[in-house]
C-alpha cells in the first residue's frame, strides 16, 4: 500500500506543513511505503493543460504522474483559507483526475481558529468524490495549530492521540475496501 500525503499550503510560514509532516513520521512507524507530495515544493504553475492534454509536460509533471499512478491512497493535510481549502492545493491536484479514480482519500483541515478548519475539510470530501474517489467518511480536523508544536516538535498529547487514532481507523477503512 503506497501513501500519498499531500501537503496542501504553499504560504512562507505556512503552520499545517508541520501536521503534515508529523503525519509522515507516524504513519511510517504503521505502514512502510509513504511519501510526501508537497505543493509547495512541487510549485506547479497556474493551470493550463492538465496533464493529459499537455502538448509537452515536463520531467516535474512526469515524476508526479508516475508517482500517482503508483499510490494507492491519499491523505490531505489541508489548511484551511477562506472557509475552504487553499488555490494552491486545488491547482495542483487538477492536473490530474484518472490518477485519483477508485482510490481512497482521507482528509485532516488545519486552522488558527477554533473550528479546526472544519468546512476546509468538508469541501475536500466533495472534491475527493468529484475525483472518482472514496471518501474516508470521518475526518480530522486541527483547531489552533499555533499552540501544538514547539521548534517543529508536537507537544500536545491529546491532539497527538487523536492523530494516532484518525490514522488507525482510516487505515483499516482501506483494509476494508481492498
Ligand atoms: C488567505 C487566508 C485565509 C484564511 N481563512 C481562514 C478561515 O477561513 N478559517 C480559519 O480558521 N483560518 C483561516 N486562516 C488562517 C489559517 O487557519 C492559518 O494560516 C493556519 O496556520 C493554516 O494555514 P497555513 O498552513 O497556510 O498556515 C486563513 C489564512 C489565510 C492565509
């Protein structure tokens, strides 16, 4: 099983990459085969062939592409911006729609506020279901993230449990569907 964590925000001090990547370091202490598509690193231009009707995509687009085709599923850890998940993630992902078809897609929002970024999250459940995928019903959601880490380092236990427990269950929702 190949994972995909897709780290959504490409702000200079963006704060959900570090739940992203806290996700990377616990999901590889439950299963092997993870890697981290960052849309900032990727830094994808705006839009204009998706990959499939590109007249010449690059080695950028073709690395992804080959990735893609070999993940089985894909994880968002998405800010969220506007009551919605950010351009940056949504610009990048729609390069590509095959890729995601049939395959299961979990959601973890991240926010400053209280609410945890929860219409972020919903809103990538519908787009995760426009893409052919399958939606893990549940979702995690991160209220005030300024206060869980300190230098990059998770210092809030009980946010850290429920991570552990979200990606338990979303794991075995995989299980099930195979
Ligand atoms: C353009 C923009 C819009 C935002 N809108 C919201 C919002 O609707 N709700 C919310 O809880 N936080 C909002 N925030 C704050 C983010 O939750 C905060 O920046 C958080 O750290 C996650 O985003 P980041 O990973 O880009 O830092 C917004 C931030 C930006 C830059």
């Amino acid at each position: 099983m190949k994972i995909a964590i897709i780290s959504g925000s490409a702000r200079p001090g963006r704060q959900s990459h570090q739940v992203a990547l806290e996700v990377k370091n616990r999901l590889d202490k439950l299963s092997t085969d993870n890697w981290l598509w960052d849309v900032k690193e990727t830094n994808l231009p705006l839009l204009d062939y998706t990959f499939d009707s590109h007249p010449s995509p690059g080695d950028t687009l073709k690395n992804l592409k080959a990735r893609l085709d070999e993940t089985d599923v894909f994880l968002i850890v998405s800010p969220e911006h506007n009551a919605s998940y950010p351009g940056s993630l949504k610009n990048s992902m729609d390069y590509f729609f095959k890729e995601y078809a049939g395959k299961v897609f979990g959601v973890i929002s991240v926010s400053t506020g209280m609410l945890g970024g929860i219409s972020a999250a919903k809103n990538l459940q519908q787009y995760a279901i426009t893409l052919q995928g399958i939606a893990y019903p549940q979702y995690l959601i991160t209220p005030k993230v300024q206060n869980l880490f300190a230098s990059g380092v998770m210092t809030d236990e009980d946010y850290g449990k429920k991570m552990d427990r979200f990606l338990q269950g979303f794991l075995s929702f995989y299980k099930k569907q195979q």
